[in-house]
C-alpha cells in the first residue's frame, strides 16, 4: 500500500482513471463501487477508504467529467457569428473522445435529477455554458451577424438545440453522422441569422410576406 | 395470491403502477425490484414471478412508459404551422404530469446507452417522432407557412430543439418556467418560417421560392 505523499497521489490518479473506464463503458447508471475495484483490481474494502459512501463516488465521477469537459481542446472560432459555431460543434459528439464525454454526460442527468443537490449543480453548470454562448452571440450582433433580441435568450435556445441534438447522435449515430450533426448546425445558424422580415414578425399571414427575391 | 385470471390481471396492474411509481420518484437509476417490492408491499421473491432479471423489469418499464406518453391527451394544433407548435409544446415538460414523464425518458437514456438493443429502440422511437414531424413540418411548406427544404432535415433539428430544451427545463425549472419554454418554441418556429434572405443563403433557392400566396 501507499506510504508516502508520492504514492498516495499515483494511487488516487489510478483510483480516478478506474472511475472514469467505468463511467465511459457504463455510464453513471454502472457506477459503482464493485465496478471500480473490478476495474482497478482492488476490493471494494480499499475504495470505501476514498469514497465512503456511493455520493461520494458520484460527486467525484462528476467532478472528473467537468475537469476533463473544461480542460479539453477547443475549436478556434474567429470572432462573432464563427465562434458561436464553434461552441456548439464543440458541444457535439462529433469525435470518438466527444462521443464518451457526451455520453458520460446524459447518463449524469438521471444522477442529477435523482438528487436536488446534484440537480442544482447541473442547472447552475448549463447556466454558466448560457452566459457564454451569450456573451459570443452579442458579439456576434454587435458585428451585424445576428439581429437584435436578447443574447441570453437566445443562448437559451441555442444550447437546448445543441444539446437535444447530442442526444439524438448518441441514440442514433447512424442517422446523425458528424457531417449530419454539422449541417443542423449550420441550418439552426442560418435561420437564426436571418433577419425576420416586418411583415413576417408583425402579421404572419402568408399573403402579406415579401415577393420572393425582394 | 391471484387464484383466477381477474386476480392475476389485477395484481399486474398493481406491479405496474408500482414501476411506475418508484420510475417517477427515482428514474431508472433507482429502479431495482427491491424498490418496486418496497412501494408493493411485497416480497422481491414476488416480483421475481413477474421479472426473472433487471432487463425484463427496465423492459417493462420503457414499455409503461411508451404506452402512457402514447395515450397520452395531445394539443389541437390545427393543420399546417399550428400543428407543428403543437407537437413541440406537447413534448415538453409544461405540466406537472408532462414533467413526471420527461423525467423518466430523460433517466430512460442512460439505460439505454448501456444496452445496444435497448438503444437501438430508442433510436427507431425517435426516429417515428422525426417522421411524424416531418409529415406536419411537409404540410406546413404546402401551405405556404415554412419555406421549402427537405421536411426530415427540418424535423431533425426541430426534434433537437425540444429534447434540449427538455433537459435544460428539468433540470433547471427556474430558469425555464412554462411560459419561457412556449417562448422559446415560438423563436424557434419564428427563425424557421422566416424565408431566407438571398444574400444570407448560400443555395440559390430562395430566389426561386413561389410568390407568396400562391
């Protein structure tokens, strides 16, 4: 067993590397303490010693995905209406490693809404994700890519479109390919970018919409 | 115990309600026979007569689940436009019986995830649901009420939209009270009826729209 400072922390990172296996085979629903010592190669015995009871397992598993969400890589996205694109591609399961970030993270919603604490954690988390979507949309209007209305939102919107879509392309990945995935995007964009025409906001009667190509 | 075919209809039907219980109280994640023994009153020994293995219990489970949200009361939406707006809205968690349902379809994904049969129902339920929106999103082009393009592709990010913004109101109900979610639909719908602008489309198409009204 472990004996010095060294040790002890080589040992957490194995503890942690066998809870994050367990999280992208089976996702939280088989997260448990048996399966990280099946994974590990330990008994349960010695990982009660780090995890006393399973919410301290679920908190750590939950601590691990947003460490490895923030820290990982992200598209360069230019300024405005380019960098919007970018955070919502990089929401999407469109890589392998993407794919089991993604999928760690719809099996946490059962934990979350299981447990109010956990719940709030996860709501003020996608909170956070709005307010920076908004911040780039109102960059992105500011440059005349987006028409007015309020950033917040319509980050609301956005992130519930990229999300409902990453649950989609984990339930369906033959019909929605990375190539499927970014299209949608890039058609959520475009209509999104396109400025509402007074006749079509104010009455939205079809025989008083613009002539096409007016 | 049931000694006629009545008494045994009646006691499935008591089984059922009591999955169904302890699915809207803990999801599926807290969904074990000692959990459905407990709300029963009964023995796990009892229950195993009516599920041999957790699959044949979480089976069950996504088919209670399938048959109410099926029978469920839906919205009169009208044809064409009102029709789609209502389909989105009735997928989403804007009453308390809706919000108990969501909750368990969102919980129903992490199991599935961990089942590649369970998944691949998941995938052929969504995929009917894509289908039957793009059958009203097709009616709603005919009428002249969202501007052509493949009605799949449309139903596709529409469906994303309303799963997204589903688990983003389940999870944080004070950020998405009813009243914000029909707002947020009603953006959507607004960005997807607005016929683009030649200048924002990259394809040719809308110069060649059909004037309006005809």
């Amino acid at each position: 067993m472990a004996r010095t400072k060294g040790d002890h922390e080589a040992r957490r990172r194995e503890v942690s590397e066998a809870v994050w296996r367990v999280l992208a085979a089976q996702g939280f629903g088989g997260l448990t303490l048996r399966a990280v010592a099946t994974e590990l190669g330990a008994t349960t015995g010695l990982l009660t010693h780090y995890f006393p009871a399973k919410r301290d397992l679920v908190r750590h598993a939950l601590d691990l995905l947003d460490a490895r969400t923030t820290s990982r890589p992200r598209r360069a996205g230019g300024p405005g209406l380019a960098a919007v694109r970018a955070a919502l591609l990089d929401i999407l399961p469109l890589t392998p490693e993407a794919t089991a970030s993604n999928r760690i993270w719809v099996s946490s919603w059962d934990t979350a809404l299981a447990d109010p604490g956990l719940s709030e954690d996860h709501a003020a988390r996608y909170a956070r994700g709005r307010a920076r979507l908004a911040a780039l949309i109102a960059t992105a209007q500011e440059r005349g890519e987006l028409p007015a209305g309020d950033p917040g939102r319509l980050a609301a919107g956005a992130q519930s479109f990229a999300l409902g879509l990453v649950v989609q392309a984990l339930l369906g990945p033959a019909d929605f390919p990375p190539e499927r995935q970014r299209e949608l995007v890039d058609d959520y964009l475009a209509a999104l970018a396109t400025p509402a025409a007074p006749e079509a906001s104010a009455a939205p009667e079809a025989s008083e919409a613009p002539a096409a190509g007016s």
